[in-house]
C-alpha cells in the first residue's frame, strides 16, 4: 500500500470515528453513531482521495465545466 492511500484512509478513518464520537456525545444511539461513522468515513475517502496530490506530479488541469463560447483570453 502506497503512503498516499495509507494517509487518505488514516484520514477518513479519524473522520469517521470523530464523526461518530459527536453524533454520541449528542446522545444518538450507538447504532445512529455508527452508522453516522461508516458514512462519514465513506465520503472523507473520496474527498481526501481528490484532495491530495497524486504521487507522480502531475498538475491536474482544472475542469472546463462552465467555460463558455464568449470566455477566454481572446474576448475583450
């Protein structure tokens, strides 16, 4: 396992398991607090996963999504 995907899972576990200790102390049960737990800890993965940089270097260029016909360096 690399140190990128050991970082992004240590990361989401210590999301979930913050997660779920909140949900308890505001006095959810241990099912709610659980579950809460496990959810968390699936969205951190994805978000630490996008969040940090790949091992390779490589810049990912920002999405075109919204950049439309009249925008640009050559319009005004």
């Amino acid at each position: 396992m690399s140190l990128r995907s050991s970082l992004v899972f240590l990361l989401a576990l210590l999301t979930g398991a913050a997660a779920s200790g909140l949900t308890a102390v505001a006095g959810e049960g241990a099912a709610r607090s659980l579950l809460a737990g496990l959810a968390a800890t699936g969205l951190a993965v994805q978000f630490y996963n996008r969040l940090i940089a790949t091992e390779d270097g490589t810049v990912q260029p920002p999405s075109s999504a919204g950049a439309g016909a009249g925008e640009g360096e050559s319009n005004g």
